[in-house]
C-alpha cells in the first residue's frame, strides 16, 4: 500500500549511530524530516548529508528534526560522517538510521516488499531509497519527493517546502507557485470573500477563484 499524503508514517524501531530509537517518540511534538540513501560512501549522498548538516540553525529554527537513513550499518554510519563533515566542514549532529533489513524503505513504500540486498551490491540495487519525507506534529506524512541517483537533492527547495507547510499547517490558506518567506498567499476557497476579510484583513482579489492575502506573521 503507497503512502499518500496525510496517512500516518510508520512508526519503528531503529538503531542509529547514535542508539537505538522509536520514530514517533523521536520526532515528540514538533516537525521532522527523514531523508534516506541508497549506501553510505557515495558521492552524491556525501554532499546531500553535507548540506544538511550545513542547515542545522535553519532546522532549529522550525522546531524539526533530521534523521538520515541508508541500508548499511551502524559503523559504516560512523565511518561515513566523518566524510561527511569533513566535506562539509560542520558538525552532522544528526542521526543516521541503519537500515539492513530494508524494513524501513519498505515501510515507507521506497524498495518492494519482495527486495533484498545482494552480495557484492551497488547504490543501483537500493536506487530509489532516495526520498525526503516531511512529517507534522500529528504524524501524518505532509510531503514527499523521491530523486534519481544522478540529480542532488536541493535542500533549499525542502526548506522552503517546510517553510509552506508549516505557514498552512490546520489553517485556510495556501502558498502560490514559487512561493517564499514573505510573499503573499493564498485565502482557501473554504472562506467566502467576507470571512476572508474578517479573518485575515484586506484580501486581493484576482479571480473568482484566486484571492491573495499577506502571510501572517
């Protein structure tokens, strides 16, 4: 079964490098972020983990966690972020989850059931474990994307994303095309042009149908 927006991410049991975890009793109440990789020690995903680690302040600032996650082990996780941060030139002070078993790129619809991992394997075979999952505070799934092995991630574009999420989160209002921090937005159509005025202030109407409204602070 796909996980589709708003379902609820599985929960699981994990080790990390950094010990054993529960996700949900991870995440707590706030936001989180899992963001997985096919195998430790490639070129692509040092540079994702880099950048991510580079954005710590930022993830801070929205009460979110970041959790890796790739199908080797805990050692190799250890191994590895010391690439990482040396690439980066910061501190990864988050965790990496070691997946082996594929349970958890199963669970999250990222490998099929009937995968496994063969001897001598490459990134190839775990390929699409190449996704960022954003998680609410009620443990709902609130967006997904999945990249090929050849694109990096733009970790701005999940910034923003959040950003978006977090802005609209339990309430009518939506961002447009190319939105940021800042910009106006957008009044649900599950408020007529009074309840809009009345809630949020002055509206700009443009269609019908497309009401724009400054962004709350």
């Amino acid at each position: 079964m796909a996980l589709r927006i708003n379902d609820q991410v599985p929960n699981f049991t994990a080790e990390t490098d950094q010990g054993k975890i529960d996700f949900h009793d991870w995440i707590g109440e706030g936001w989180a972020i899992l963001f997985s990789h096919p195998k430790d020690f490639t070129p692509v995903c040092t540079t994702e983990f880099g950048a991510v680690a580079q954005l710590a302040n930022e993830w801070a600032k929205r009460g979110t966690k970041v959790i890796g996650v790739s199908v080797d082990g805990v050692e190799a996780h250890k191994k590895w972020k010391t690439d990482i941060e040396s690439f980066a030139a910061t501190t990864a002070a988050f965790p990496i989850i070691a997946d082996e078993d594929l349970a958890i790129s199963k669970a999250f619809d990222m490998l099929p059931a009937e995968a496994y991992l063969p001897d001598g394997r490459t990134a190839a075979h775990t390929a699409t474990v190449r996704s960022v999952f954003i998680v609410g505070p009620d443990k709902k799934l609130k967006l997904s994307m999945t990249y090929p092995m050849s694109v990096g991630r733009n970790f701005a574009e999940v910034l923003r994303a959040l950003d978006a999420l977090q802005l609209t989160f339990n309430v009518p209002l939506a961002t447009p095309a190319n939105w940021t921090t800042g910009q106006d937005v957008i009044v649900a159509l599950t408020l007529n042009d009074d309840q809009a005025r009345e809630k949020y202030g002055a509206i700009d109407i443009k269609l019908p149908y497309l009401r724009t409204t400054k962004a709350p602070k």
